[in-house]
C-alpha cells in the first residue's frame, strides 16, 4: 500500500517492497487526526502528566484510524506510540477518570454547539444496546434478550442516553445494565436454602420460582436481601439517565423512548421535570374502552364488551375513513388515524396510528405521547429523532471499535467507551465547525464520511514525512524502520 504511495528517486528497494507486500499493513500514523489536533487540548487538564495526555491522544487517534480498535493494533498504528502494556496500564490508572471526561465532553459540546440549530427542538432519547463477546471473563458479561432476532447473547448491555437537535447529535452518558441474577447471585442462595428444588433452564420458569420463594429468602437470607435490594433495573437506570440530563442542564424540550421504556415511573420522571415525551406502543397493551370515542363505518360510536381492549384488537374496527394522509416529506408519506384514549397506569393520552401503504395495509406503527394537543404530523416527526440513537450505535461498533476493547475490568470497559463517545463528539464538532461556504455538506456528511477525511488527512502527512525524510538523505531502510518498527 504505502509503497505505492510513496516513490521516491528509485530508492526504494526490492527487498523493502517485498517486506511491505508480505506484511498485514497497519498505516504508520506519523501525525494525530485533525480532529484530535483540533480538540484534544480541552482535555489536557484532566490528565496527571504529560505521558498520559500523550496516551489520550493516541488513543482517539486510533479509535479514528486503526483497522482494529485494540490495544495491539492501537499501539502498532501509532509511530512511536508506548506497546500495548503501557496502554493497558493507561487504561487502568486511577489518576485520571473516564466520568470526569465524559463530564467535561458533554459541556463542551454544549458550548460549540449551543448556537447552532436554533429552530430545532432539543431531544433526549433513551435506549439500550448489547456489547457482544466471546467468552465470560469480562465484567458484567450475562446472556441478555435480542429483540432483533429473538434470541440470547453474551454480552454486556448499557443503557444509554443521546441528545439530538437538528444536525448536532452526540451520546451523553450510560449506565450499566446489569441482570438480576448477576447482582444478587440469585442460583447461589437458592440452592443453598431450597436445595430440593431444581433450577429450570427457562427464564419464564425462573422467574416463577423467584417470585414464589423471593419473600422466603429475603427472610432468612440478609446477604441476599441487600444485594435484592440493590438491583436496578433498565426503567430505574433510564431513569437516572433523564435526571442526569436534566443536572446538566441540556436543551431538551422532548424525551423519546421505546416501547420497553413506556413505564410509570420513566414517564413520571419526565413529567416531573416538566418535558414532553414520545414513544412506540406495543400494540398489546391495552386501552380502556370508555375513553374511546371512535366511530365504526356507519358512523355510529363503536361499542365494547369489556372495560379494556387490546390495540392489536382495536386495529381492525377503526374504519378506513378514520385515516388521512400524512406527508412527512417529498419522499414520505404515512396513512394516519389520531385520537386520545386512557391507558392504564399511564392516564389519558394521545395515540397515532400510521400506516405506510394504505389504510390496513403495510408496516404499522403506533405512537403515543402525553401532549394531548400535538397534531400527528409533530408527534410522527418529532419520534423520527429516536433514529439518531441507532445511527450512533450502528457507528461506535462499526467506526469506532465500541467491542474492540481488550480490557476485561468495569472500569477499564467503561473508560474505553467513554473514549469511543470522546472520538463520535470530535468528529461531530469537526462536521459542525466546518466553515460557511462547507454549509451545504453538513446536511450529508456522516461519521463515515469524517473519519474518512481523518484517514485522508493522515496519509497525506505520512507521504509528505516520508519525502522529507528520503529527501534530507535517510535511505528506505531507516524510512522503514522508523514507520513499522
């Protein structure tokens, strides 16, 4: 690769291209990204000495441009760099925090950012994701429920919190998800106090014992009763993840969520904090029928047997004439029915339901909002932010190497992450800070796209080193040996 790059007056020779030919290239990095160039300093402060701050850097750098995001092929991408072992000692020196950075990350995107998209409105959504791995020895690694392929992994699963408006989009913070059992040992203590009972290999099993013998156990086992109580689940770390959001003070005018979120307790936090908010229903939950008021295709209001009905039962007895068409855009449009219903625990909301064929016909989905006067067409656009959580974590896993690490400790894992965050929000601020007459591409340039132009610029300064370097009298050895050894 680089040896057709970089020709220079016949001096490289047969022996150097055959070495470079035979080898598994990693592109020497000679200088950091302009993107790390641009804004690393902010976080100069948060690091001990100067070595470390060197670490930081590379890091990002190689989050940005290495094939792999391990500590191996950071180290072996970085001209120069410590080995990996100082990398992994970096990773693990308790004199610098990765919550601290993320702190000062998100402030500082605040403040670039503050003027941009005026007109837009400020959201916070709220998801999940699987870290998935080979193997058991990292921390907090559980098998955990794929809803995408309905299946279990191994992985671990943060709960994460994103904020979107307009074109800034950028990850806040997470929490760590952790399952009940692996919290509270659950299979240990109860084989200790019910040891007659056999364990069943299904969750659904599980979970009915546990229930049956969980008031047992939490009586006559204090050990287990501290780590029960200790337990949280996704709906409290989502939670938490909307009051840090509030904390901090971020422009958020609406929380969006999916329909695993849609809870008491997550919507009475948002309310509490005075936000609107924004989620998918599942469309087995369930309606009071008293509230409806929903006219069949003779016009006359629909009547119902019981107190409650299914959405996916109500579905098919709203009339075709119910719906309208929605256009979203030139290349969007929905077919869409909106009326307010009670649902229980959650009180009086407003639903929309769209269609993306016809009345009936196609994909269907239900959207649901506590802004009881928001018209379908803000409700449907305004949920469509949600997606931009998804772009992110589709770019950390691919891009940026968010299960690349090598780390097996929760502290080294957690730093890692907060660092692929770092690198997102660099690139970000590189897209957003692009000047005037560069307006235009924003709208189209993508994560993939600016680490594109890092790699770029990157190779630009390695050819222009290594002509400087055969230029001032170094044969293609010592080029050679400086670049990959």
């Amino acid at each position: 690769m680089l040896c057709n790059l970089v020709i220079y007056k016949g001096f490289w020779t047969q022996n150097f291209v055959s070495k470079l030919e035979g080898m598994a290239m990693v592109v020497p990095v000679l200088h950091h990204p302009p993107a790390v160039i641009s804004f690393a300093r902010n976080f100069k402060d948060f690091f001990p000495n100067v070595s470390e701050y060197a670490h930081f850097k590379n890091y990002l750098s190689g989050l940005m441009v290495a094939e792999r995001k391990n500590y191996s092929q950071i180290a072996s991408t970085m001209v120069n760099s410590a080995d990996e072992s100082n990398i992994s000692r970096f990773m693990k020196n308790p004199l610098w925090s990765g919550q601290a950075i993320n702190d000062h990350r998100v402030l500082l995107m605040q403040e670039r950012t503050q003027r941009k998209e005026p007109s837009a409105t400020g959201c916070l959504v709220l998801d999940d994701t699987l870290d998935e791995h080979v193997g058991n020895l990292f921390d907090h690694i559980a098998t955990h429920y794929d809803h995408s392929d309905n299946s279990y992994k191994l992985a671990q699963n943060p709960v994460t919190s994103h904020f979107v408006k307009g074109l800034i989009s950028f990850p806040i913070d997470f929490r760590m998800y952790r399952t009940y059992d692996e919290v509270t040992k659950w299979p240990e203590h109860f084989a200790k106090h019910v040891p007659a009972i056999p364990i069943p290999p299904t969750s659904k099993e599980r979970n009915k014992l546990k229930k049956k013998y969980e008031q047992q156990l939490l009586d006559v086992d204090p050990a287990f009763a501290r780590k029960h109580h200790g337990f949280k689940t996704k709906l409290t770390l989502a939670v938490e993840l909307i009051n840090d959001a509030i904390r901090r003070e971020l422009d958020v005018s609406v929380v969006l969520f999916d329909a695993w979120y849609l809870a008491p307790e997550v919507v009475e936090a948002i309310e509490k904090a005075k936000k609107a908010w924004v989620s998918i229903l599942k469309k087995n939950r369930k309606l009071e029928t008293q509230s409806l008021h929903i006219d069949d295709t003779d016009g006359k209001r629909l009547e119902f047997e019981d107190s409650e009905i299914k959405m996916e039962e109500l579905l098919p007895l709203i009339p075709t004439r119910a719906y309208h068409t929605l256009t979203i855009d030139q290349e969007t449009t929905y077919y869409a029915c909106t009326f307010t219903a009670r649902i229980p625990t959650l009180g009086k909301v407003r639903l929309v339901i769209c269609y993306d064929k016809a009345p009936g016909e196609g994909r269907c989905a239900v959207l649901v909002t506590g802004q009881l006067n928001w018209e379908a067409k803000k409700i449907v656009t305004t949920y469509a932010n949600r997606w931009s959580i998804e772009v992110f974590y589709k770019d950390a896993k691919q891009t940026l190497g968010f299960s690349d690490y090598q780390c097996r400790s929760e502290t080294a894992i957690e730093k890692h992450w907060y660092l692929v965050f770092c690198a997102y929000s660099l690139l970000k601020l590189s897209v957003l800070s692009a000047p005037l007459y560069e307006n235009w591409e924003r709208h189209l340039k993508t994560i993939g796209v600016a680490l594109r132009r890092q790699v770029r610029s990157v190779i630009e300064q390695l050819i222009m080193a290594c002509h400087r370097f055969l230029a001032g009298g170094r044969n293609p050895q010592q080029v050679f040996n400086l670049l990959f050894t």
